[in-house]
C-alpha cells in the first residue's frame, strides 16, 4: 500500500504528478494551484475540485480553520 506523505498510517489514494507524492483524501488537493503544472489536464485532484466533489486547499484551510 501507497502512504499519504503527510500520514503514514493512511492510504494515499491520490497521486500529484507536479510534487511526486501521494495524498489521502484529507490531504488531496491542488498546493500550489496558481503555479504552471505540465500535468494539469490530466490531473484528477483538478478535475474532481473543479466539479465539486473535492473541496480546494484554500476552502480545506477555512474548514479547518472554523474547526469543522
């Protein structure tokens, strides 16, 4: 089993391309969203934030943040 590289008891379920490491879901989403990603395209964290189904880094922080 892949790890998450943030948790390692967790199973990475996601791969990012541009950083080379394996995310859980918790973990998963775009880091570095408004830097150039060769792999964008292709991307399915990308793909899943931009139809909804993941939430982004940013909306991520503020959930942590409200404490949710």
């Amino acid at each position: 089993m892949e790890v998450c590289y943030r948790h390692p008891n967790r199973e990475g379920v996601f791969f990012c391309q541009k950083d080379g490491v394996r995310m859980c879901e918790e973990c998963a989403c775009c880091h570095s969203p408004k830097v150039y990603c060769q792999f964008r395209t292709a991307c399915i964290i990308n793909m899943l934030t931009k139809e909804g189904s993941m939430a982004s880094c940013a909306d991520k922080a503020k959930l942590k943040k409200s404490g949710q």
